[in-house]
C-alpha cells in the first residue's frame, strides 16, 4: 500500500478507497484547486517530489517536469507531494 | 511568402513549426508533430451541444421576478460574453489560420473557433427566451461603454497580429510604402506579435469568462436561471480545453523546442505578457464594480468576486510559467467548482431538462389518476 507525505507533513497510507489522488487529498481535509476532475483543465495541478503516479487516462492538461494532475492519476510507489499555495 | 490554400511545396509536415512554416497543403492525420491537438480535437467534438436542447423556459419566469439590480447583472454579464464570443469565434480563424504550418494544430483551431460559434448561438437561445425585446439587449453591446473598453484590449492584439500577417504576406520583410505611408515588418516582429496575441487570447478564456460564470452559477444555487447554468456549465467546459489548447501552443513556443528563436521572444515578452494578465484581471474587477452598483446578490459581491479574480489570475499565470502577483492564495467561493465539474455535465439526458428528452419526460409524467374516469 503505497503511502502518500503531503506537503510534508501528513503522510497518509492510499489505501485503495479513493479511485484517485484528488478524492483521496480531499478525503484528507486538504484543499485541492479543481475542475474537470477528468485531466484536461489543469487545475488540479500539484508537485511530485518524489515516488511515481500512474494515469488513470491520459491527461490532456499540460503538465510539467515534476508536476502532475492528481484528478486522474494514484500512486505507483510511495510519494511525496506539495500542494501549491 | 503569399498564402496559398494548397501549398505546392512537396515537404515535411513533421519538420514544421507549429506558425510560419510552410502552409498547410495535405490536411492529414497518420503522421503527428503534436498529437496532444488531434486529442484536443476528439474531446472537443465529444463535448458538442446544441443549444436549443437545453430548456430555458423557466428562466422566463425567474427573470421576471428578478429585483432590477439583478437583471442589470444578468443581463450585462450576457452582454460582455456575447462580445467575448463573437470575438473568438471568428478571430482565431482569421489571425492563425494563415500563419499555421501543421495540419492537426490547423485543425483544432477551426475546431475551437466553431465551438464558440455554438457559445454565440445560445446567447441568443436565453436572450430570447428572458426577453420579448432582444433587439434592445443585443444593440446595446455596441453602445455600452463599459463593454467596449474590454472590447479594445480582447481585440488589440489579434489586430496588430492580422494587420502584421497581412504587410508580410503581401510584401515580405523590410520597409514599405503603403497608401503613402511607411509599414516595417520582420518576420521576428510578427512571431513575438503571434507570442502576446496567444498570451492574450490565453488571459481572455482564462480569467475574463469567470466573473460572469460566477455570477451565473451564484444564480442557479438560489435555483434561479438554472436553464442558464446548463448552458453556461457547457460553455465553462469548452472554454476549460480552449484554455489548455492556447497553454499548450504558448508552453511549446516558450520551450524552444519548436522554434528556438521563440524561446528568445517568449522571454523577451515576459514583462508585458505580466503586464496582459494584471491589466484583465483590473478590468474584471472594475467589471464587477460596476455589475454591483446597484447592489450585491446573494451569495456574492464586488469583494469576494474581486478576489476571486485574483485567484484564478495566480492560478493561470503559473500554468503559462509565470509567478502568481495576487497575495490571495485560497479560492473565496469554492463552491463554484462543483459547477465546473465536468462529468456533473453529462448528466443521464432523462435527469437533465434537455428538450428533446423531455417530450418522452411528459409522457411518463401523465399519473393514474388522470385515468380515474376513464372505463377501459
Ligand atoms: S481537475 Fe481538471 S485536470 Fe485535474
Ligand atoms: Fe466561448
Ligand atoms: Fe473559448
């Protein structure tokens, strides 16, 4: 069960109750920006430290080095996450 | 140097730039420098709507009952989305298609443009419907004042862009003399113009729709003009891919990759590219001053709509690459999203007031008792 540090604090396990990242910070009380929740606005935008993500479907946002789209994505290992203020 | 609509060059469409390549002759897909816009072409065509399927009659009656301060707000939001609209939906046409060198970035560009042609059309749908004299709302965008200072900078650099492609399509680099008067234009010149145009069209969808769609949404959360949230739900949703259509062309172009010398100007445009993005969200912000004049709606004023524009302005800004400006780091109406949720949009046809489901809704509505007297 990969575990997810959040902003790096909270480190939480990704227990497989949320079918993504977003649901799942958002479980955690965290305030995440959304939209489309579906991958194509970009909202949802946040780092990865470190760990990897695996897409649930390709997001059609654009993304940079090191940021990803927790609307449509899990955890493939454990990660580490910010939440961008 | 000339447009041409059939390009004779036998070339590379790979090896082409994404503007001022060569012109695109074969409109094909097998091959793909950028395949992220033929998948911005499918979502955009899987999101297709017609407007007169959305049942806006009951609108008719909520707006009636309106308090005159919030018709001023529906209405003048209507206004200055119907210019926003009309812009777009011819603009992106006529500024880019002659400069465009690949055939799937062509493509969703005619695809983009077409659906604000659909934005249009339903503004006209709710107009109508809210209003026995359409005639009087639509005359006045063109003698607000208000609306047409927007008008100048939504417009301004599509202009200055059209008019560059124009002198050098015609003429080529170097100095010219037209109708008496002397015209320069660089090929270097006209990139960085396509660069603040994209930056500018970018801010439009970005940050100048969302006030409106605030106030939109803040209506239908009292159940008022909820025909007009379906709508504006819809459009929210296009102009979400719009928005990461241009983020995309913008962060391709500022990378380098595609045109180093892009990379340059991109970087030479940074100040003003700020400069674009400050200057929308004050007009925004005076925008909603002056929605608020008479008097605030429930839900929201000038103050959490001011700093709502501020948010989203930090949010975009970062998308493009650039820092956020606005101290506001926390979305002051987070219950907005849920109405730009995207699959909150396709609602079962059965659930939603779409008309031409609800002849079948009627039918099913009919109730035993209206058989009672009925002897089989
Ligand atoms: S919410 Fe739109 S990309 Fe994640
Ligand atoms: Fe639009
Ligand atoms: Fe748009």
């Amino acid at each position: 069960m990969p575990q997810v540090r959040i902003n790096g604090e909270v480190v939480v396990n990704f227990d497989g109750s949320s079918p993504n990242l977003l649901q799942f910070l958002e479980q955690q009380q965290q305030a995440v920006n959304y939209q489309c929740r579906e991958g194509f606005c970009g909202a949802c935008r946040c780092k990865l430290l470190s760990g990897q993500i695996s897409y649930l479907q390709e997001p059609l946002a654009f993304v940079r080095r090191g940021e990803f789209l927790p609307c449509c994505s899990i955890p493939q290992t454990d990660i580490e996450l910010e939440i961008p203020k | 140097m000339a447009y041409t609509t059939f390009n004779r060059n036998i070339n590379d469409q790979l090896k082409e730039p994404m503007f001022f390549g060569n012109a695109v002759n074969v409109s094909r897909y097998d091959q793909q420098k950028y395949p992220i816009f033929e998948k911005l072409i499918e979502k955009q065509l899987s999101f297709f709507w017609r407007p007169e399927e959305i049942d806006v009659s009951k609108d008719r009656i909520d707006f009636q009952q309106l308090p005159e301060h919030e018709k001023h707000i529906f209405i003048s939001n209507l206004k200055y989305q119907t210019l926003l609209d009309s812009v777009q939906g011819r603009s992106p046409n006529v500024a880019l298609l002659p400069i465009v060198s690949i055939p799937e970035l062509e493509t969703w560009i005619e695809t983009w443009a077409f659906s604000e042609t659909i934005h249009s059309r339903s503004y006209t749908h709710i107009i109508r419907n809210i209003s026995a004299e359409p005639h009087k709302i639509f005359d006045d965008i063109m003698l607000n004042e208000r609306i047409l200072e927007r008008a100048v900078d939504v417009t301004r650099y599509y202009d200055d862009l059209i008019d560059g492609i124009n002198l050098y399509q015609r003429c080529g680099e170097g100095t010219h003399q037209i109708n008496g008067k002397t015209e320069q234009i660089t090929l270097r010149e006209l990139k960085k113009r396509l660069y603040l145009c994209l930056m500018s069209v970018n801010v439009l969808e970005a940050i100048r729709f969302y006030v409106s769609f605030a106030c939109s949404f803040a209506f239908a959360e009292r159940e008022l003009m909820e025909g007009n949230a379906k709508i504006i739900r819809l459009i929210a949703r296009d102009e979400a891919l719009h928005l990461t259509g241009t983020q995309h062309m913008l962060n391709i172009l500022a990378s380098g990759d595609d045109d180093p010398e892009m990379a340059e100007i991109a970087k030479e445009c940074e100040e003003e590219s700020y400069a674009i993005f400050m200057r929308a969200a004050e007009q925004e912000k005076d925008w909603a001053a002056y929605l608020f004049k008479d008097g605030s709606m429930i839900g929201l004023n000038k103050d959490i709509l001011c700093q709502y524009v501020e948010f989203i302005t930090n949010s975009r800004m970062q998308a493009v690459g650039l820092k956020p400006r606005f101290a506001t780091t926390q979305n002051p109406i987070p219950w907005i999203n849920t109405w730009l949720v995207s699959d909150n949009v396709q609602v079962a046809p059965q659930e939603s007031e779409i008309s031409s489901y609800l002849v079948g809704q009627i039918d099913n509505e009919v109730d035993t008792a209206d058989f009672g007297d009925f002897d089989l």
